[in-house]
C-alpha cells in the first residue's frame, strides 16, 4: 500500500494524513512534507500534497491529474503543494475542502481543484520565510480560500455541518483549533469566497486542543481532545 511506495517520515515533523471519502467512494489522504523542503512540488514524492485512491484496492483513481504518469507516485497525486495537510472536508456540492498548518502564520482552508497547486515551495533547504501560496513559481497556483495571518490558531480536522437544527450554523464548515483551543464555524458562500467566522463560547478553550470533528446520524458534531497525558475526551456538541 502506500507506506510501501514512499510516503516519508524522516524527521518526525509535518506528517498530514487525513482520510476522507467523497461520493464515489473514493479515498482522499492528506500529507505533509516531511519537513523536506523539495517535497511539496516533486510530483513524484507522495509528501505535501493530497491523493486520491481506490478504497479496496489502494490503487490511484483513474481519473487522477497524473493518472497516465510512468512515475507511480505520480499517479496518486490529486494536489500538490501543501504544507502540513490536517483536516479534509466533503461539501454538499461534492468539492473536497483541505485545512493546513502554516509555519508561524497563514494556516489555511483551501478548495481543492484536480491537479491544483497550492503552492508551497519551502527551498533552498527549509526556508519556513517563503509564502504559504508562492504566486512566484512556474504555472498556476491556487490561494487559500481563507487564512489566519499572524498568528496561526493551529487548524485541524473539519467537517461541513448540515442539518436545520442549527440554524444560520448551517452549511458552515466546523474547524478544529489546537493551539487556539476552540471551534471555529466558517461561512463561505455558494462560489467558495470565505464570509466570516464565529467561534461560540461554550467551546473556547473549555476542553483544550481539539482535534478532530466528525458528524453523527442525528447531526450532533463529536469533536475529539489532542491534550495528553490520558486526558483526552470525546465531546459530543449539540446546537440544543
């Protein structure tokens, strides 16, 4: 599978992997650059970029960017350029959303495009100065569809909330924050353009570092702890 053809841990640091399926049953993996500076624009790594798979079989969709590469690495990727991918989010209209951690500014939500490059380009060695989006690069890059500026709030896990029962909460997307200790509902409109933001005081910096936010049958959000020490919680989050 595809630890066995490459994705790297080197150093401990920025290892993404986020799972998320969209309607077809495709699987879609977020990785981070290993903290490998080369990673995030060689479409032959795995590192720093978004792939999409066959669920059963591990095999890359055939419908893939590079899916005809003679380069099997290649064949996985669906974007590229990430830093740091933590959270993947499907939205109702069937786009795959992304959120990534910057370095010490600009974490970002992003609306993932086949082929897209988000451009991130930490050369020469890891130079964390560069811009998240590096319109400077060769092509095309896609920029964020939201960011934090300075200083970042550590985004992680999301999920597009849906149900009536949440009222003008409805349709926003629900980020996890770790360093911000908080859950962030973001508005963006029908084209993807970010509108605002509001983070309720019931779930600022009440439980700690949260994590991962998942939704049930009955649209209640679990959203998961990241404190330590056999502290971590399971919350279940109801608008009522």
């Amino acid at each position: 599978m595809l630890s066995g053809i490459g994705i790297q841990a080197t150093k401990g640091q920025h290892g993404g992997c986020r799972l998320r399926f969209d309607r077809l049953g495709r699987m879609y993996v977020g990785t981070g650059d290993a903290a490998v500076g080369t990673n995030p624009q060689d479409l032959r790594s795995l590192n720093g970029k978004v792939l999409r798979l066959h669920r059963f079989t591990g095999r890359p969709s055939t419908d893939n960017p590079f899916a005809g590469s003679p380069y099997r690495n290649k064949r996985y990727v669906f974007t590229y350029g990430h830093r740091n991918v933590q959270g993947l989010a499907l939205r109702s209209d069937g786009s795959m959303w992304s959120v990534e951690h910057g370095p010490d500014r600009d974490d970002e939500v992003n609306r993932l495009k086949r082929g897209g490059n988000y451009g991130w380009n930490p050369v020469p060695n890891y130079d964390q100065s560069t811009p998240m989006t590096d319109f400077s690069l060769p092509g095309r890059q896609i920029g964020a569809r939201w960011r934090s500026g300075d200083p970042t709030i550590a985004t992680s896990g999301a999920v597009w909330v849906k149900g009536s029962k949440w009222g003008s909460y409805q349709g926003t997307l629900a980020v996890c924050a770790l360093k911000d200790a908080r859950l962030v509902f973001m508005k963006f409109d029908r084209d993807g353009r970010f509108v605002s933001k509001r983070s309720p005081a019931a779930l600022r910096r009440t439980f700690g570092r949260l994590r991962s936010v998942v939704q049930t049958a009955n649209n209640d959000l679990l959203v998961t702890t990241s404190n330590g020490s056999g502290t971590d919680k399971i919350i279940r989050v109801s608008p009522r």
